[in-house]
C-alpha cells in the first residue's frame, strides 16, 4: 500500500502565525499607540523580486505593518542605495529595513548590507545578526531558515538528535538555516555544487532541507522512507520545457499562465516515500513572508523598550 505523505502547508501555519502577529499589533496600538513600519528597496524590474515585495507588502497591510517601498534605478550606484538607507536608519517610524536581493553587478552588496542598521535589519543579514546567530545571543533572525524551523516545530517534528541534510549553503538560507539547526541539536550536513555523493548524504538524512534552484534535483532514490522533506526551491517551468507529468499535473497553471511553479524535488515520485513534504507552492514561500513581519514586530517592540 502506498502510504501519502502529510503536506506541511505553509500556507495554513503562516496565517495562524500572521494571526498572532496582528493581535500583538493591535494591542501596541491601543497601549503605546505605536504603528511597527517596514522599508523595502527594491531595485531595477527583476519580475521575482518585483513578485517578492508585492507580497511583503501585502502581508503588512493584513497585519497592520506600515509599509514603504523605495524603488530605484536599475542603474543606481553603491552610494545612492546607502544615502537611502541612512535615511532610513535614522527615522524613528520605520523599524525594519530590508534590501531585496540580488542588486545589481555593479552595486557592491556587502557595503549595502553591512549599512542597515543591525536592530533594523530584519532579514537578519548583517554580519553582527549572523554572529549573533553563531554565538546563540537573541538577534534577528534571516525569515526563511526561521520559517523552516517554525513549520517544523508546529507540526511537532522534533529536531534534537536527527540526522539533517542540508542541500544549499547560500547565506540567506543553507548557512543560518544550519545553524538554527545545529541550536536545535539535530546533526547537520551541508552539501553543496562541489559535493561529491550528495545521494549518500540525503539517504542517511531524517530532514532534508533543499535550497538550490535545480528542479529535480531530489529524487525518489534520494530519500529514505519516512524522511521529512522541506523544499525551498521556487523555480518557474514554462510550458515547452514541462515534462508529460507536469503538463498533466499543473494542467490548470499551464492553461491560465502558460507556466507553473515547482520545487528542487521531485515531487510526485518522492511524495509517497516520506512522511512529511512542503509543496511549492504553498510551503516555505508563505512562511518567510510571515516570519519577516514577525521580525518587523519584534525590531519595534525591542526599539520601545
Ligand atoms: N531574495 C531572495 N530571498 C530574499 C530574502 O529573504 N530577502 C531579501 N532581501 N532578498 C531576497
């Protein structure tokens, strides 16, 4: 018998979180009548990014977050994105900052993160966020890899003692993502483009976590039975580059958008192996959105005290 695996539905998990956050707002309104306010930069017309922030925003407005959308040049040097931002840094209304990546070649992303002040950078990206992280002091956290933890904690998959395998070790979520992790006292492997079995490592793994960009990266014989799986990858399939499966699958996307949006893995065949699995959509995505408005939250009430 095939058994089905439980979906983690982000989705759901991130509403409930947004819940949360929203009452939490309304209560800081009514006591010190203070609004949490959030500033995106978004730079030059990258379709995804564009699609990021539209939905960050939107998130905000269900919870009562002040938002403001800086939109500049494609063109725009090192040095105008960090006049911004030290406007920002110092307006006592906006408590998050958060740089949408990735900037342009020319632009220099270190220096832009490494400017955001460290209480107001609620992607948890600067370098004395990350260290934070690394030494376990309290800290803003990167939204996804604490998205990750959070649906895995309420769906009541313990982390202590497993066998994690993380596939990816970007900075936005292999690295801090293994970290929380490691807090957590689960076992982590981080592979990598340079990994030599990777298959010898997500065999061996209770949790795997991908975050590569490569569709189909995770396949069924990749996995054990009754692993949990956690795919991160958002990857946009066109209709002349589906398969006869995706084409039948997301028959519906393909006819509306010309287009469908799935995973690093390979869901369909992995599904009934394991015993948890996040879809894409509807996984991961919905969770950084909620955990970044957390984070906004969390920069207020610490910018109150
Ligand atoms: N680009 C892709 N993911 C992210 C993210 O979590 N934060 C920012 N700022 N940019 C991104």
């Amino acid at each position: 018998m095939i058994k089905i695996a439980k979906l983690i539905s982000g989705s759901k998990i991130s509403a409930q979180i947004k819940d949360e956050v929203q009452a939490e707002i309304a209560q800081m309104k009514k006591e010190k009548n203070k609004v949490p306010g959030l500033a995106v930069i978004l730079v030059g017309e990258n379709p995804a990014s564009k699609v990021y922030v539209a939905n960050k925003e939107k998130g905000c407005n269900q919870v009562g977050i002040h938002s403001e959308t800086i939109h500049m040049e494609d063109t725009v040097s090192t040095e105008e994105i960090l006049a911004e931002i030290d406007k920002l840094n110092n307006r006592d209304d906006i408590h998050g900052i958060l740089v949408q990546l990735p900037l342009p070649k020319q632009v220099d992303s270190g220096k832009v993160l490494m400017a955001i002040k460290p209480e107001k950078d609620v992607d948890g990206f600067h370098p004395v966020n990350m260290g934070k992280l690394v030494a376990q002091q309290d800290c803003l956290v990167p939204a996804t890899p604490s998205g990750i933890v959070e649906m895995l904690k309420r769906e009541n998959i313990t982390l202590k003692g497993k066998n994690v395998t993380m596939v990816g070790h970007s900075e936005i979520v292999g690295k801090p993502c293994t970290l929380l992790f490691l807090n957590e006292w689960a076992t982590v492997t981080i592979c990598h483009i340079e990994t030599k079995d990777l298959k010898m490592h997500t065999q061996n793994a209770d949790i795997i976590v991908v975050a590569t960009g490569v569709p189909y990266l995770i396949k069924e014989d990749m996995v054990k039975q009754g692993a949990v799986v956690i795919d991160v990858g958002i990857n946009r399939i066109t209709k002349e580059d589906a398969s006869p499966e995706l084409l039948e699958w997301r028959k519906q996307d393909f006819e509306k958008k010309g287009a469908t949006l799935i995973g690093d893995v390979d869901f369909q065949k992995v599904e009934p192996k394991v015993s948890h699995i996040s879809p894409v959509p509807g996984g991961v995505g919905p969770m950084t959105i909620a955990m970044l408005l957390k984070n906004t939250l969390k920069a207020a009430k610490t910018a109150a005290e």
